[in-house]
C-alpha cells in the first residue's frame, strides 16, 4: 500500500518565533488527534528546520522537509545549501523542482535532476514538483510538458532509487490563484503520470509510487480530491500556514 502524504509547504514566510508557534501547534495536534497511517510533512525556511526538527522528536507521524538545496555537497556557493547540511539539521524530505524555483530562479531540470542525485545520496526524500502553465494546458500540451519534466528530471534514476521519490502535480496556474484543478482534471494527470512511471518501470513501481495534487488544496475541496484513486495526499501552501487547516486537511484520510 503507497503511503499517503500532506506535506505543507510555507514557503517565504514566518519569522523564527512564528513558526515555531505554528509547529507547536500542529505537534500538539497531531498528538491529539488519530491521523491513521498518514504521515505530515512541514518544509519550511532553511531558519526553522533544526527548532522544528527538535520539537518532532517522538512524534511518529510528522517529519520535517525543506524547500531546496543545491546539488554540490560544499565549497564556494554563497547563499546556498546542500543536502549534507538539510539532512544534520533534521530534515528527512526536500521539495525540488517547485515551479516558483523553475519560473524565478531559472532552474533547468538538467539541473533539478542533479538535485534529485544529490537529495538521494545523502538520505533526503526528493518531493520532485512537475505541472503545466495555464499557457500549455490551453494550447492542450500539459502531457508532454509534464512527460518531458518526468524525463528529464527522475526517470535517469534506477527502479530502486526512483521507489524513493515522491511525485508532486502542480498545474502553475492554480498555484496561490485560488484556482484549483477540477478533482477530473487532477486525477486525469495524476493517472498519466503513474502511467508514466509504469512505462518507464515496472507496474509494482508504479503502483506503490506516492503523488501529490498541489495547487490551492484546502480543507473544502481536499476530500473530494483525495478520494481520487491516484492522488496519494497534497503539497500545501497557503492552509498550511493555519494548523487547524492543515490538520484538517491531514485528516481527509480518516473518512
């Protein structure tokens, strides 16, 4: 059985004392409330990974991601960060890939599939986020951008190597719009991309491969998307800076 995931993902925001406050919060409720199998995923500012990490300890059912790093494990990079120093801080999960990364900070995929490499080879969970612009899905390309990021990005990796990469949908035009793919839509591309992986692999792969829908996900329109039969859990922005939305989102899996 795929394990069943609701990362969040706080990108850019909170303070050091806010967003301890806000982990306390969702600790304590994942400590309280029965989460089943699921596991909580928080990726947040590089500033925050070792406090949060330390009030994880003990709570089976809640780890701790970042949002990046960089693929070389040290040396002259001003202002980056490497897996080496995510995973000593606590870290377990890395997003990469993310679309923000792609669109602001240019990143290629020659590029993320080096940070995927590195990601693995020190431990890290790879969330590995691939999705289409409003331009593509329009001009009805969104399979072969999506195809072409799986491609280029992971499918250099070996069938044992790719069981340890979890796979995010984010269609870039219902990313913080308030637009939110149709739970159809999603589902449709979340099957492409299992299928993709079937392809490319085996079946068993492919069937125990986890995929996240991203993109406006919120405790409304969350059961109704996760109860698709290929979308595993979601990757979480904006709820995820409310603990009791994220918490609630976290337990659609219950129902």
């Amino acid at each position: 059985m795929r394990k069943k995931i609701v990362a969040g993902n706080w990108k850019m925001n909170l303070d050091f004392q806010q967003g301890i406050s806000l982990f306390s919060e969702i600790v304590n409720m994942a400590k309280d409330e029965v989460l089943g199998q699921q596991q909580v995923v928080v990726c947040s500012p590089f500033i925050h990974l070792h406090g949060i990490a330390q009030l994880a300890k003990g709570v089976s059912r809640v780890a701790i991601g970042a949002q990046n790093i960089y693929f070389e494990e040290k040396g002259a990079y001003t202002g980056e960060i490497s897996a080496v120093q995510v995973k000593s801080a606590g870290a377990e999960y890395v997003i990469l890939g993310h679309s923000e990364r792609r669109a602001y900070f240019n990143e290629s995929d020659d590029m993320l599939s080096k940070k995927v490499d590195a990601a693995l080879k020190h431990g890290l969970i790879p969330v590995f986020c691939i999705g289409e612009t409003r331009e593509e899905r329009e001009a009805d390309r969104y399979f072969d951008v999506i195809g072409g990021q799986l491609e280029q990005g992971v499918f250099h990796l070996s069938n044992e190597a790719f069981s340890n990469v979890v796979l995010a949908y984010e269609p870039v035009w219902a990313i913080g719009t308030g637009l939110t793919a149709s739970p159809e839509q999603a589902q449709e591309v979340h099957a492409f991309i299992r299928d993709k992986a079937a392809e490319q692999y085996n079946q068993d792969t492919a069937d125990q491969l986890t995929i996240l829908y991203g993109g406006s996900c919120n405790p409304q329109n969350a059961p109704e998307l996760f109860a698709q039969p290929d979308i595993d859990g979601g990757l979480i922005g904006g709820a995820s800076l409310k603990s009791r939305d994220f918490i609630d989102i976290a337990k659609v899996f219950n129902n």
